[in-house]
C-alpha cells in the first residue's frame, strides 16, 4: 500500500497474490465485504464509468458520480458538447478519430477560429485520459496530425481533441462538494485555487511550452504558483463558485469533484491571441476538465482548498463518505474523531495554551538550500503522521529562506547568524501550500489587514454554505532564538526535517543541544562530519579489512576552479584540465557532486571534457537546474546549488548493473512478459540505500533498497522523493542479492552508522558487491527524506513485525528522548 508505484511490486504478483478470476467475483467480495466502496482509480476504467458500472451492476454502494454521469464527464468532447448545450461557454473544440478523413475538417476549423493554419498555437491532448496525460502543444495543422499519430500510437485513447491554447487567460481549479443527504443535493464550491505558471528565464518552460505538466503539478517547484483564494475580484470568485455548482447539478454529478477552468475573454469572438494586447481583466469562465476524482496526495487542491476552510484531511474524507452513504441504506456515524479534525490541533501560535500530557513536537522544515521543497514534502508527512499519534500534540514550523527573490537567485545575498533567522508557526492550511515561497508568502499576507479581511469574508461565505463556523488562525513569526526557547518552554521534542543547510550541518543541532532541547537525528558533531563527504569518507577508511571502502576522491576549491575556468573557457585548456582529472582518478567518467550539500543536488556524471566544462559553467552562471540533454549522457533534471559551493568532489563512476522492469513497449523477446524484473549482472554491483534507526552505538540497519534508476545514471530528485516515480524494490529479489549477502550488507551498514556516531532515524548510500556483500559507501545522511515516498517508509514495513509511518516517526521522537528524564516513551 505503500510503494511508491504499482511497478514496486509488479513482478512480485504472479508469486504473492491470488487474483479474482472475475470481475463479477471481485464484485461479490465487494459486496459481502464492505458497507461502501470508495473508488480511487484515476483514468481510465476508474473515472470513466467503468468500475462505477460493475459496482452499480452488482448492486454495491459507492462513493462518487454514477457510471452515465462519469462516462460523459470522462470524455473532453462529450462533456464540452453538453456544456454548450446547457449554456455554458466552451473553448471552441474539435474531433479528431480519422486522421486522413478529419484533415480537410481540422483545416476549416483553424479558419473559423482564426488560427493560422501553419503556425496557430493549440492544445492537443486524448479525449479521454487524465488531465496531465499526454497533453501537448502543437503549431499548425500538420504538428497537430503529428502530436494526435503519435498518441493514437501510444494508445492512450482512440480518439483526440484540439482546442486553442489560451495565451491571456488565468487558470484555476475548484473543489465542489456535495453537503446534502440522500437525493436532496446540496453541492458547494470551495474556494477556488489560480494556477500561475511562471516562466523563470531558463529553456524549461519554453521546452514544455507552458504546460501544466506531471512533473509541475506534483513536484514542489517555483516554476507554478498557487494562490488560494485566487487573485480575482470577489465578484468574479463567486461567479466560478456559482457556475461550478450550476455545473455539478447539470451534468448529474455525485458527493465530490474537481472542476478545472480559465478565465478568459472572447472580446466578441475574437481569438485569445488577439485580445492579449487589450488591457483588460478577462471575465469569461471556461471549464476545461472536469475531475470526478480529486488528487489525493496531501497536499493536493482537495485538502488545500477545504483546509481554508477549516477542514482537516480527516474531516473533508468523513464529509464525503457521509454524503455517499447517505445515497444508499448505509448508516454512517458523521461524529468527527476529535484527535483527526483540524479543530484538535490549534497549535502553532497557542502551543503554550495546550496542556493535555501528551509530548509537544515542534517539527521544522524549509530552509535555503536545492532541496527546501523535498524539506516541506518530509516536514508535512511527519506532521501529519505524528497527528495520528494519540500521545503526541505536533505543530508545524517553517524556517525561512534567507533570501528571495522570484529566481529563487542569491544574488543579494546577506548572510544572517543562525539564531537571526526566521521562523514561522504555521497554521494548518499554509502548511499544505505549495512551496516554501509560497508559505512565507502566505504568512506575510495573512499579517496584512486588508487582505486578511478580505479573505476572511469569502472563508466565512463557503463555511456558512457547508454549515460550518472556523476559528482564523493566523501565522506568528520568530527568530530561531525565540523558537528555541518556545521549545525549551514547552518541553517539546524538535523534529527535524531540513535537508541540507543549519538542520543537516549541525548548526541547529548545537544550538538545541546548547538550551538542552532533545531533538531527532543524531548529534552535532555527527551531523558536521556526515555533511562534509570528504570527512566522511575519512572516518570510514580503517574499515577497509571489515569489507568497507569509499570511491577515491580528488577535492577542489570552487573558487580556484572556477578562476581557472573563467579566466581561460578554451576546450584547449578545458581538456588539459579534464584529462588530468581522469588521470589521478584512472576513470574513464567522474561523478561530480558538492562536498557539503543534499543528496541530489548537483550530482551529475561527467563522460567528457565538454560535460565538464558545462557543469562549471553552471555553476558559475549559477543556473538553478541542468535539463536533460545539457550532458552527453542520458539524465534527467539535475537541480543545481542555490550558492556555488566551497568545495567540489570528484570520483570514478561506478558503473552497476542496470535493474529494468520490463514494459510493453520495451520488451522485444517474447519470453519476458510486461512487469518481468531483467537484470544482466555483468558487473556484480547495485546501487542501494538502507535505513539505520538506533541510538549511539547501537544502530539497527533495515533492509536495503534498489531504486531502479529510469531517466539516467543518477537517481533524480523525483525519482527519490515523488510520489509515482521511480520504482523501489525492497528488499532487493532473491533472484539478484541473496539473503546471506543482505545479512552481511547490514551488519557493515551497522558498523558504518555506529562509526560515524549516528543516532535516530539515518540513511546511507553505497554500492553493493552482490556476491561477497563488500560495499563503497557513497555518503550517509543525518536527516534522510521523510516524503511518503520514501524508501524509508518500505524498509520500516519490510520488518517484523511491520513499522507503519506512523510508528515510524513516533519512534524517531521516542528516540531523541531515550536517555533523558522523560515519560515518553518508545
């Protein structure tokens, strides 16, 4: 239940788990089994009235819209013909089944539209299919018939719709949830959410052309912006909720959904390009997708829009259940568990308020560095896990970048004392905000009176709808210091989840440990030394005769090579400089990363002097991100150091033996079938990461983790950190590591965490010899990610008995607190 993707467990399925050999099976188990069935199978089959029709042919009650009403919502024509019919404005759209017989069609409707037919700018996307699948731009009739050939190809869908790109508009999303009982439908629209995509100066935006990709919509980045409320006119707010709700009555939709939308103006039917030199606020509403099945991620527009209104994820997940059922002869209990509502945890600014016994952990977040955003995705699931925890009270803390800007650059850079810095006590509906920009935003808007006001009366509006009252909780801001010393009053535990920066250096280590504050991870020294990967390296090299060895180094000043670089950019003298480094390494690719920095940032494999001369030009022009094609070698986005860092590593790359999850598409032999794990095996090396969980000197390393790289040589961020990509195996299939190596890979890892003095929650990286269990150790982190995605949460569950998340970060605290005086306890 916890994998990161369906291709986790794939190959594990014919061997661990029965299939029903029916659908009219699997429907009966449904029926004796369960009081309702709450679908969430996004797509096709799942949003398309496929599983709604079997459960509606069995006669089982279910949560969401009926199998008719689904059907049409599903298909981007249907639904936009039905629209129109019912008076809603509609982008104009067009058909595409035939592509021979629709050619002469497709030309007439630019015409009409007033596109050009050669270079008129559309969006082609399959008309039935999720609303970030295969959706592209296309200029032009013919790039049109290219972008719908290769997606009928795909086989995403049969059939494909063309409709103008909207250059001027503004982008929202809106949650519709349905309040009434029975067959008395009381639907209301929450506040709605404006999606901003923000073009910051590099080829990416103009690479996806503006799209809200996969990538965009659930990868924290600054490259899009949500603002809840919009940033619309009251009135025109209204008009969004109004027609979103006119929406659901028509088009017969159930309990809850996601309606996507622009706002925009026709100006008289002249086309969006036209009207974008009119200096005017567009006020026409279009919807564009309509969502049966919200996200459901934690942070998704479900739980961001209904948390401003005061709706814990508990609370929104209990109303619409209650809805559904109330559809059927199905009782439900509508009471809110206290201890899950939003309402139980008044936090934040009122810590000192709640007294009830229970262990206060203040759980911080954020900061400076690459991986701030991967910090707010491990601070929000620790958060929201600890909530669960009937013996502890958690409350959510933001530390503030030092700088910003819209670059997210450090150009202006001032250097603040750690004790300076800022700290912000978050209320629960800013935590769930996209960024860490968008946080502090958030905070400093809240602080302003007049906008404070005006968004309080459209909250109060929607609750009064939803018959509900919502105490405002507004953000308070703290220095470090005062933070600290909040914590010290309240004899809280600090969890900390900062990758990089004070929280992985040791710095806030030191200084909690200076006022006796317990906190999570290991010590300060420890934290300084795992840092610094040349240090580290250093302390592990007498373990060589135990089995453990790290890669060679060679060690830079960045300032010295990038003098050297800028002062003399010739490929001559770049390739002098490159084949004196792969000469001291005798490599014939290095891995580069920074000496002191997060796991993934600036990590990429250099194969030749131009790779080499590209990455230090990156870092001196301090571009944020290398996209993929920068490098001769396949990669994927490798996000950059926001400050050029001190110092440089460079090692041979170990080449390791691919894992591949064979695919449809991919597998040419006929006796492998899809899903099927293949891996050569020529090298004898993997790439793994294990968790280690202890005290001091007593450190338990979980089972390891292969993550099966799939855009490159280094793992990506998202392939680490985001939900739905990269594939984990853990532990790694007996089939390529067997159990008695496994054995003797956790035994070293053992020894490594103990010999760098790590304590509580930990990860370490290395390679893996799969036949004598000898192991490079690549690096160990003192604050590991803590995303739900993270192949921390797998190895918790892999032991025995299974450490749900939960457990998991509630042992963590327990930890932290193990030799002081304290009642809490594991």
């Amino acid at each position: 239940m916890y994998s990161n993707t369906p291709s986790d467990f794939d190959f594990k399925l014919d061997k661990m788990a029965k299939p029903f050999v029916s659908h009219s099976e699997f429907v009966k188990h449904l029926k004796s089994s369960s009081d309702i069935v709450f679908p969430i199978i996004h797509g096709q089959f799942g949003e398309d009235g496929g599983i709604q029709e079997l459960l509606e042919a069995g006669g089982v009650p279910f949560v969401g819209t009926g199998a008719a009403a689904a059907r049409r919502a599903f298909d981007k024509y249907e639904a936009s013909s039905e629209l129109s019919r019912q008076g809603f404005a509609t982008l104009p759209i067009f058909l595409l089944q035939d592509l021979a017989q629709d050619y002469d069609g497709l030309l007439k409707w630019f015409v009409t539209n007033n596109l050009d037919t050669g270079s008129g700018k559309v969006v082609v996307k399959p008309a039935c299919a999720g609303s970030s699948i295969g959706v592209n731009v296309a200029r032009g009739v013919d790039q049109v018939v290219n972008r719908a050939t290769i997606l009928l190809k795909k086989g995403i869908d049969t059939r494909v719709v063309v409709e103008p790109f909207v250059a001027t508009g503004k982008e929202f999303t809106v949650i519709i949830l349905d309040v009434g009982s029975g067959n008395n439908k009381q639907p209301v629209a929450l506040l709605p959410t404006e999606v901003e995509l923000k073009d910051l100066g590099n080829d990416e935006f103009e690479i996806d052309e503006g799209i809200f990709t996969f990538r965009r919509k659930y990868l924290p980045t600054r490259q899009v912006s949500y603002y809840t409320p919009p940033r619309f006119l009251p009135e025109i707010i209204e008009k969004i909720r109004n027609e979103a709700v006119r929406l659901f009555k028509t088009l017969e939709l159930r309990h809850f959904v996601r309606v996507d939308g622009w706002l925009v103006d026709t100006w008289n039917g002249q086309t969006f390009q036209e009207s974008r030199q009119k200096a005017h606020i567009p006020n026409e509403i279009y919807f564009s997708d309509i969502n049966i099945l919200s996200g459901m991620e934690q942070t998704s527009f479900l739980f961001q829009q209904s948390a401003q209104v005061g709706l814990s994820h508990s609370d929104v997940l209990r109303m619409v259940v209650s809805c559904a059922c109330s559809s059927y002869p199905v009782h439900f209990d509508s009471h809110v568990s206290r201890r899950m509502s939003l309402s139980s945890s008044n936090g934040f600014a009122h810590t000192s308020e709640v007294n009830n016994g229970k262990q206060k952990v203040f759980v911080i977040f954020g900061g400076n560095t690459s991986e701030r955003q991967v910090s707010l995705m491990s601070g929000t699931n620790v958060w929201l896990n600890l909530r669960t925890c009937d013996d502890i009270d958690a409350f959510p803390f933001l530390l503030a970048p030092e700088w910003e800007d819209d670059h997210g650059s450090s150009e202006n850079k001032i250097e603040v004392s750690p004790l300076c810095r800022t700290v912000w006590a978050l209320p629960y509906a800013l935590v769930l905000r996209h960024t860490v920009e968008e946080i502090v935003e958030g905070c400093l808007e809240a602080l302003q009176p007049e906008r404070s006001a005006s968004t309080g009366m459209l909250r109060a509006q929607v609750a009064s709808e939803l018959k509900r009252s919502i105490r405002v909780e507004n953000p308070k801001k703290m220095t470090v210091m005062e933070w600290i010393k909040e914590a010290k009053e309240n004899k809280a535990v600090v969890y900390i989840a900062l990758h990089g920066d004070i929280g992985e250096n040791g710095t806030l280590q030191g200084l909690l440990e200076g006022f006796n504050v317990p906190h999570t991870g290991s010590g300060a020294e420890a934290s300084r030394l795992c840092m610094d990967k040349e240090a580290t390296a250093a302390a592990l090299d007498h373990l060589t005769s135990s089995g453990i060895l790290t890669a060679c180094k060679e060690v830079y000043n960045v300032v010295d090579l990038l003098e050297a670089f800028s002062s003399d950019k010739s490929m001559l003298n770049v390739e002098e400089q490159w084949k004196r480094l792969i000469m001291k390494l005798q490599a014939t690719s290095i891995c580069v990363k920074p000496a002191a920095d997060g796991c993934s940032t600036g990590v990429a494999r250099l194969c030749c002097a131009s790779d080499y001369c590209k990455y230090l030009d990156a870092l001196h022009a301090q571009i944020p991100r290398l996209l993929p094609g920068t490098l001769s070698r396949t990669h994927a986005i490798v996000e950059m150091p926001l400050v050029p860092p001190k110092k440089l590593i460079f090692e041979p790359f170990i080449e390791t033996d691919d894992v591949i999850i064979s695919s449809q598409d991919s597998s040419h032999d006929e006796n492998v079938c899809p899903g099927e794990l293949l891996w050569e095996g020529k090298s004898r090396w993997l790439e793994i990461t294990i968790g280690v969980m202890g005290t001091k000197d007593k450190m338990h390393a979980f089972n390891p983790s292969i993550t099966v790289k799939q855009s490159g040589d280094i793992l990506s961020l998202e392939e680490k950190f985001q939900g739905g990509t990269g594939v984990n195996l853990t532990p790694p299939p007996q089939s390529i590591v067997g159990k008695h190596v496994i054995d003797i890979c956790r035994k070293r890892i053992e020894l490594v965490a103990n010999t760098l003095q790590l304590a509580g929650l930990a990860r370490i990286d290395a390679f893996l010899q799969v036949d004598t269990g000898e192991l490079i150790v690549i690096e160990a982190n003192t604050v590991p990610g803590m995303t739900p995605s993270t192949v921390l949460v797998h190895q918790a569950l892999a032991e025995v008995p299974p450490m749900y998340p939960s457990q998991l970060f509630r042992t963590a605290v327990a930890l932290s607190v193990a030799t002081e005086e304290n009642t809490f306890v594991a």
